[in-house]
C-alpha cells in the first residue's frame, strides 16, 4: 500500500507549501498529492485547496480578486508562501509521484480547453526540465467532467475520479469517464466497492487517512494507497 502525502507533509508543516512537499520526501513519501485552482487573470494554476484565502492567510478573500504577484506574497506560516503548480514540480523534480487535485467547477468547452491548454504545457515542461516522466503524474477531481476531457485531451496522463459516497452501481460510472484511479474518502470505503474498483482495473486510494485502524482497516481492505498527513508516522503504523 502505497503512501501519498496529502498536500505534502501537512499534519506537521503548512499545507500546500514547498517545505511540506519536500518534508513529505524526506519522510520517503511514495508520492505527494497536491490541490490547484486556475487563476484566470494569470492563467496559471496557483496550489491552493480553497477558494477563499482565510484559511491559509490573514487576507480575506476569493483567490481570484487578487493579482497572481499579490498571491505569491501572501504567508502561509513557518516562512512558506502561495506557490504556482510549476514551482511546486520544480522543487519535487520527479522525485516522487505526484496527484493534482484539480478544484475546478468548469464545464463548458471553452473554460475546459483553456484550462487543460495550461495543464498540458505545465506538465510537458516538469517533463522536459524537472526530470518527471508522464507516468509519474495522476489528475484528480470532483468535477468528472473535467477528468473525462483531461483523458480525451491528455490520454498519456493518467486519472482520477475523487467521490465522497456510494456510487449506485459502484465502479460503473468509470467507464464513461475512461479513469485510471478511484479516490474515495476514508468514511464510505468497503469491500464491495474497493473489490468492484478493482474489478474495473482500477487504482483505489483513500483519503484522508491518519488513525491507525483507518490504516489497518484500508490494509485489510487491500487499498492501493492512502492519502495521509504523516507520511512517516503512517508508514511506521502500516509496519507495525
């Protein structure tokens, strides 16, 4: 079972920050998950799991109001500020898989061909500079529309349909959007719906999990992988 430090290192160390991500691989980390908005004045995909600034700063609101130079300023504590997707794939360098949560509500064709226009030549240049290779890359998210089209439009890329329930027929809903991973939160995973995943070819990894009879529990399960905040405490617990 694999373990995916859930924005990095992030039960220790700011969420989403380029410490926790290379906290995360120092912690041996077998890959790091990340969440990213688009940031339309810029065109730029900024890492960020809300869509508001009050968790992560003193500076109230929507990310969007804000020039892409004002965001790369604003502290998100122990020294660590808002940074691109293309920073964070510069500092993880291939070291490590990586899982881009994509917290995107677009749905029309072209709000979704200028997002993933920006996505391929993001990622195309961590291939080319940042020593990754496309295998180490999975694109998840919510929004299963955009997972359909980022298969259509990148089909080297592998993806992930994120779910927080119990799908009617399980894993069948895949097949529409011709995904790679099912992500399922922690509170709704079972064994008929991880072995139907399975039975569907697919990748099963949890999220978020930190208890240790969560991690048994997803061990005895056979879960592909786990989303944690304690990388090396949740390895240490999975080999106890």
């Amino acid at each position: 079972m694999l373990i995916i430090a859930h924005r990095g290192a992030s039960g220790e160390f700011p969420e989403n920050s380029l410490l926790a991500f290379e906290q995360a691989i120092l912690q041996q980390a077998d890959g790091i998950e990340l969440d990213v908005q688009y940031h339309h004045a810029s065109q730029t995909f900024i890492v960020l799991h809300d869509h508001y600034l009050d968790k992560v700063s003193a500076n109230l609101g929507h990310f969007n109001d804000f020039h892409l130079a004002q965001l790369s300023q604003l502290p998100i504590g122990q020294e660590q500020y808002l940074i691109t997707l293309a920073q964070a794939l510069e500092l993880i360098g291939g070291r490590c898989l990586v899982n881009i949560e994509i917290k995107s509500s677009a749905t029309t064709p072209d709000d979704l061909f200028q997002q993933l226009k920006v996505l391929e030549q993001t990622l195309d240049y961590a291939v080319n500079e940042n020593s990754f290779n496309s295998q180490q890359f999975i694109i998840s998210s919510f929004n299963h529309v955009f997972i359909a089209q980022c298969k259509q439009a990148l089909p080297d890329i592998a993806t992930g349909a994120l779910i927080a329930h119990i799908p009617f027929n399980f894993a069948s809903f895949t097949r529409e959007l011709a995904c790679d991973y099912l992500n399922l939160d922690v509170s709704f995973i079972n064994q008929s719906l991880i072995t139907d995943a399975h039975q569907h070819g697919l990748k099963v990894w949890v999220y978020t999990v930190d208890r240790t009879q969560e991690i048994k529990h997803c061990q005895a399960l056979a879960v592909d992988a786990i989303f944690t905040n304690f990388p090396l405490r949740s390895r240490q617990r999975m080999t106890a």
